[in-house]
C-alpha cells in the first residue's frame, strides 16, 4: 500500500486565536458537537496501533493540526512518539509534523521538535499589516508573537515552513509580503487560498476574486523564477510541485493531483473523516477507539468520497493546460469558488518561465 497519511487533530477545534477567516471554525461548527476536547492517552493510543497495523511497514505520516494543536500539552506529543516507538516492530518509517500558530511555544517545545524531527508550519500572513486577519483572543494583531516563535525555532535548529492564509489583501500586496519573508530568511513558503463559509457566497477583502488570484499567481511565480535563476531560491510549495509536474513528475501535495487519494483526519474523540475539509458528521468514516483504518478505508462512504472528486467539468477536458491545472485542483477549493480564469491568466502568461526550471 502506499505511504500512510493521517491528520490528527490533539485539541479538537481548540484554539487561543480568533482568526478572523478559521475555515476549521467553520467546518466545526456544522456538527452536532464543534469541540471533542482534548484527545486522550488511550485514544492516542488506538490511533497508533491501527496505523501502523494498517501500514504494515509502509511509512507514516502524522500531521498535527487545529485548532491549535500545541494546546494538548507538550506530555501529549513525548506519550505519542514514545509509544510509536514501543510499538513498531515492522520498523515503519515514521514522519512528524505540526501546523501551529507558535504563539504558544517555547524551548521546550522547541527542543522536543528538534529531538523528534518534527517539521514545523508556522502560520503567519506577512508584514505586521497584511497578518492583522490573525487575531488573539483580545482582537491584537498576533504578529510579534509569530516571530518570536521563527526566531526560537531557528535557534534550536528546528525545520519549519511559512505558511500563509491567501486574503484577497495578501494577494493585492504580494510582492511585499513574498520580498517581507525573504528579508526574515524564510525560505520554504506555502499560499493556501482563504476559503468562504461552507455554500457561502460572501464577498468582503479576505475572499480573493478570480482577478486577484490571477495577478497573485503571475506576480508571484515571476519573483519565485527570477530568484531560482539568480541562484537565490526560495520555495513555494504550490509552484514546486507544478514545476514538478511541467517536468513530468507527480505532485505531492494534496488537491494537486486533480482528485481526492486516502487521507485520514483524527479528531479529539478519535472520530475518523476523509479530509481536513470535511470534517462533519455527514462524512464521518468511524471512532479508532472500535473500529480500524483498513476498515474505514473500504467503507463505502470512504471510496464515494473519492469517486465524487473524480469527476472532470466538461470545459476542462479539452483544455490545454489541464496536464498542469487538473480541473482547478482541490475538491473544496473549486466548491468555493471556480478559479478558472485565474489559471488561464497565468498559465498563459507564465508557461514559458518553466523553462527555466527544466535543467535537461
């Protein structure tokens, strides 16, 4: 079986922030139950033991996700990997990561990170200006905090991405804010679009239009090539893997790839769901705490899940550029808004730059 990815979510819906545009505020609050609190040791446990039952001896990945998942405790993360470690005997290659706005960390954490080889996503939106959607529970501007996190990984050594919630004002000022994160030292980036309400229609300055995204794309994808070219590059995960696709490979990150593959979300209660974006009662798979991951796997509502990501727009399949775009990528992004315009606009005008990445 191919690698095993599972997102666990240790804190529920927990959070010590008030973004503005928390889509997983809003995923939670479409169940019965918005918040399963923290996720226990017996818990943590089952979701262990089925994984790498279920791997068996394919490698793991575990993504720790929110809410703000550091909220868990740092004793959460030491009981979780020292029990992988006790219980792995078909010696499955185990990969940790963390998304976490880092206001909450200190050496601690930073050092257990380093010990663990864990990778860090550290969420920040720019400038001091262009974070200000990312509030504390007091409505203050979380940036300050945010570097002094990047600044305390960088002295334990710890890897870490930047990772940016794309408002249509973050991508008005994108130059400003891709040059901000070059100044820092930043160089591992990724654009995530801000997403709408599930079936809302809003319109305000967080939600890009179609224009906007258009002219983040190209401008951006110019700096990230000219700096590749001066031999000064910097990282953009959607940008890698479509250069890697240009150059015939197979994106890794999820949504690129033009459809839904096998991923599992652990909530706090250990309830199992297909995808970070739908985690609500209508997708739910299972508990870990009685039933397995191969189970839930090939369980009907499982395989549907993927099947309805399968289907292909009609006005995609004859168009030229479907090899790169894959009908708009994600299932939840093209359910928010059709970026189709978007994508003709830049691939049209940025095609020839992959050029310079093709060495050959």
């Amino acid at each position: 079986m191919p690698p095993l990815s599972i997102m666990v979510k240790p804190a529920s819906s927990n959070c010590n922030l008030r973004c503005e545009y928390c889509f997983y505020s809003d995923v939670a609050s479409k169940r019965e139950f918005p918040n399963f609190g923290i996720m226990s040791e017996d818990t943590a446990q089952n979701l262990i033991s089925s994984a790498l039952e279920f791997a068996d001896g394919e490698s793991i990945s575990f993504a720790f996700q929110g809410g703000e998942p550091v909220l868990a405790g740092l004793d959460y993360f030491k009981d979780f990997t020292a029990f992988v470690k006790e219980n792995n005997p078909k010696n499955s290659k185990i990969f940790y990561s963390l998304q976490t706005n880092g206001t909450l960390l200190n050496d601690e954490f930073a050092n257990f990170f380093k010990e663990n080889e864990f990778l860090i996503g550290l969420s920040l939106d720019g400038d001091f200006e262009n974070n200000s959607f990312r509030k504390d529970a007091n409505g203050q501007n979380s940036y300050y905090k945010i570097i002094k996190a990047a600044d305390l990984l960088e002295k334990y050594g710890v890897e870490f991405n930047i990772l940016t919630v794309l408002t249509g004002r973050c991508a008005d000022n994108c130059e400003k804010i891709y040059r901000h994160f070059r100044s820092k030292g930043y160089k591992y980036l990724q654009f995530i679009p801000c997403l709408r309400p599930f079936e809302s229609e809003e319109e305000s300055e967080l939600y890009m239009t179609a224009e906007q995204y258009a002219n983040f794309l190209i401008r951006t994808f110019n700096l990230y090539a000219k700096d590749f070219v001066r031999g000064n590059y910097v990282s953009i995960r959607q940008f890698d893997n479509l250069v890697r696709m240009y150059l015939g490979e197979n994106p890794e990150q999820c949504g690129m790839c033009g459809h839904c593959t096998h991923q599992f979300v652990a909530e706090g209660n250990g309830n199992i769901y297909p995808c970070d974006f739908y985690c609500t009662d209508k997708y739910l798979l299972g508990n870990i705490c009685d039933t397995s991951l191969e189970k839930m796997a090939n369980s009907e509502k499982a395989k549907d899940f993927i099947r309805e990501s399968l289907q292909i727009p009609d006005k995609c399949k004859q168009c030229r550029f479907f090899a790169l775009c894959r009908a708009g990528g994600c299932k939840r992004q093209r359910a928010d808004r059709d970026y189709c315009e978007s994508y003709q606009k830049f691939f049209s005008s940025c095609l020839p730059l992959f050029r310079v990445f093709d060495k050959g």
